[in-house]
C-alpha cells in the first residue's frame, strides 16, 4: 500500500491582498452566497419597514436556524448608483432585503450571517425593497400606503404596482386598492395617527377621505366617542345639510318676535295668527299631524355630496385606467358608447375632463386650457393618447350628466354610477342615491 506524499511548502512568497480583496476575490459573483461578518452590513436606506417581531423572529431562528438567507450589494456600488444616500451607508456592504434577520441574529449573538451577493440588482434595489416589504403581512395600511406613493413615484402606474406585487401575504391584490391605500395620506394628521394606534380601522378612514379637515376630526371624534363609524359618517352628512334645511324650515318675523317663535304663515289659520302689533301672535289652534315630506333642500344636498364622491372616483378610475391595455377595451367603449348615445355637454365635458387628467398628472401635452388640449390631441398622431382623451372626455359627459339630472334617473345614470361601482370601488353613501340605484327603498329601508 502506498503511503500519500507529504504536501511540499511553496518557496514562493505570498503576495500582499487589500481587506477589500480578501472579502471580495475574483470568484465572487453575483448570485454567490458569502458568509460575512455582521458589521460588515448596514441597512438598506429604502427600507421604510418598522423593525417590529425581531425578538419574536429571533426566538425561531434560535428554534429552527436560518431558512433563508439575506442579500446584500457592495457599498461603492450602491453609492455610486444612489449617491443621493451616501450619508446613511455605515458599512462595506448594504442589506437588499432582510435586515429583520440581520438584527435577530445579532440578538442571538451570532458574528456571522450567510448572505447572497447581489450586485446585479443594484439597478432596481428601491423596486425590490419596497416590492419585498409588500408581501409581507407586518406592514400596517399606512407603511403599505407609503411603499405605494413611492413606486408611484419611481414612475409606475396602479395596475403596473398591482402586478408586480402581485399575492401578498393577504392574498392579491388590485389597481383600485393600491390607489385607495395612497389616498390615506391625503388624510389630515389627527386621523392618520388614529389609524396608526388603531382606533380606526381602514375602512373607517376611508369614509373620511370625503370630508374636508374639520369634518374629519369631528368625526375621529365621534368614533371615538363610541359612534359606529357609518352612523358617524352621516352624522357629519347631515351636518353639512343643516344651513340650507334651517333656512327652507326658518318662519318670517313679524318684528315683535324671534323667528324661532313664528308660526309658519304658509300653515296657519290667518285669523289666528295676526298679530295687533304689541304683543306675541295668537298661538294656533291643533292641528292634525300632517305626513312629513321628503325636504327638496335634503335631497339636493344629497345629489351634491354624492356628485363629490364620484368625482372623485371618476379620478381614480381616470388614473388607473390604460386606455391601450386590451384588457381595458369594453371598459372604454361602455364610457365612448354612453357617451355618443347621450346629449352631448362637449366643451363642459371637455373641461371637466381637462381638469381631471392635469390633477392625475396624465396630461402628456403643454396646454393651459381644455380647448387647447383636445385640439391639440386631435392633431397628434398618438393613439394612445387621443384614446385617453376620448375617455375621459366620456366619462366627464356621464357625471357632467348624472350630477345635473334633478328627477329620477334613467339607465344612462344608473349604467354611468353601476361602472363606476364595479371599476373605481365606489360605494354609495346617501339615502338618494341608494334609493336612485334601487339600493334602500324610499324612507330609507333597506
């Protein structure tokens, strides 16, 4: 049997390596998993996840190990790439995605942690970071919200965010919700923080977004006061009805009286209530209980509250919609046809419309007016461009349309409410409305 040669000691003397070569050899590539020291990384400045549960996570990598490794990217090449967070990189390497296992290691005291090197993302690292932290069920409605305006402002549209989130941790997800989690911070300040604590739920602040300032924290108030939040909601409605059903309520003064205490002269009986210029008018006799009419005042308030909420629906269902996409193509010809079909309001509409692309930011044309705009949309070559135009040109007819129309409404009005409750989640709030689309019976059964 052979005996192994002894291994011979090279005469040849080692050459002198930086720190930076030893960590990173020629061998290291994109896609390999190194072990690096725990100091080694810094976090990702991306992330805007709130670093909850890593007790809890550490208690399980001590239980089970580490199931999946985290990532990094060198640092000079994510400054060189983001130079803008050069202040915030502590660190020869930043952690892509995985810092809460970062840190519960170290709270396990661990010195090292096996970590994939990923220079090839450097490119889309704020995609994956905030795309990654979507996924996960830890993100409150407000960190959530606050991950979609920032893809929304890496240039990607809602149904563009919608895609690429794809199933989270709740299951999937669509254009409409990514825009109503963004419309959460547009709440005033006082009511963000009630859904940060938990006093309200999401769907609670939601029903806020319609109200001005004021009236959110009235009504933040009144939830947590106790008030179910829809009966809330109405409350606030009514509130706004108030001033036009007191002055349509409110009797004349004959000059010795307040009004608060003037028989309504269109009721009572002349002979008495006439009075003799010194003293207080002659209460009138009983009368019998007269069935209570439906207020014109309260309805028209109604047709106004409603006619804000689709407007701003119409925007939502405006600013998600790719008029290009095929998926999209019955949405658009159900708006063009009811439009074509119906009386035309073309220069309103058009204005109307005008307005709503430049609050969407989807207006691609430098124009200061509507009539400028379409015009110069109808000399432009781009399709997809005069078919947005069309669109939303349509969809202002129909609301235009809808909003005006002072009897019941016919089924252009109901067709023009029922797309925007199946495409831009609208949700009817008043009794008339309800009672217009046959959702509450009149009286306000359901």
């Amino acid at each position: 049997m052979a005996l192994p040669r002894p291994k011979r000691n090279s005469t040849k003397s080692k050459p002198e390596v930086t720190p930076e070569e030893v960590l990173y050899t020629d061998k290291d590539r994109s896609g390999d998993i190194l072990d690096l020291e725990l100091a080694s990384l810094c976090p990702n400045p991306f992330n805007k996840r709130q670093m909850k549960g890593v007790p809890e996570l550490a208690a399980t990598i001590k239980e089970v190990g580490l199931l999946q490794n985290i990532a990094h990217i060198r640092a000079d090449l994510w400054i060189q790439t983001y130079p803008e967070t050069a202040d915030k990189i502590t660190a020869p390497n930043v952690i892509l995605f995985g810092e809460h296992r970062w840190r519960a290691v170290q709270e396990l005291g661990w010195e090292k942690i096996p970590s994939v090197l990923r220079d090839d993302k450097v490119e889309d690292a704020r995609l994956i970071t905030l795309i990654e932290n979507l996924r996960r069920a830890q993100l409150s409605p407000l960190e959530e919200a606050e991950h979609y305006k920032a893809l929304r402002d890496a240039g990607l549209s809602y149904e563009q965010i919608a895609e690429k989130v794809g199933e989270t941790a709740e299951g999937a997800i669509s254009k409409g919700t990514v825009w109503k989690r963004v419309q959460l911070l547009t709440l005033t300040p006082e009511v963000q923080e009630a859904l940060r604590d938990g006093t309200l739920k999401v769907s609670a602040a939601e029903k806020a977004q319609k109200l001005d300032d004021r009236d959110q924290r009235d009504y933040l108030g009144l939830v947590r006061g106790g008030m179910h939040p829809t009966t809330a909601h109405a409350q606030i409605l009514a509130r706004q009805r108030q001033p036009e059903d007191a002055l349509d309520d409110a009797g004349v003064s004959n000059g010795n009286a307040s009004s608060s205490e003037t028989p309504d002269a269109s009721n009572a009986d002349p002979e008495l209530t006439v009075s003799n210029g010194n003293s207080q008018p002659a209460p009138p006799a009983p009368r019998k209980p007269k069935a209570a009419k439906p207020s014109a005042g309260t309805d028209d308030a109604d047709r106004r509250v409603a006619a804000a909420a689709r407007d701003t629906h119409c925007r939502l269902l405006l600013e998600t919609t790719d008029p290009a996409d095929p998926d999209n193509h019955d949405l658009v010809l159900s708006v063009l046809a009811a439009a074509v079909l119906a009386p035309q309001q073309q220069s309103a509409a058009q204005q109307r419309a005008f307005t709503w692309l430049r609050e969407t930011n989807r207006l691609t044309l430098e124009a200061t007016d509507a009539a400028t705009y379409f015009s110069a949309v109808q000399e432009s070559d781009d399709t997809n461009l005069q078919r947005l135009a069309a669109f939303a040109s349509g969809l202002a007819a129909a609301e235009l349309r809808t909003a005006a129309r002072r009897q019941s409404w016919s089924s252009r009005e109901i067709h023009h409410v029922r797309l925007l409750q199946e495409h831009a989640q609208y949700e009817p709030q008043t009794e008339w409305e309800q009672k217009e689309l046959g959702l509450a019976a009149a009286g306000g059964a359901r």
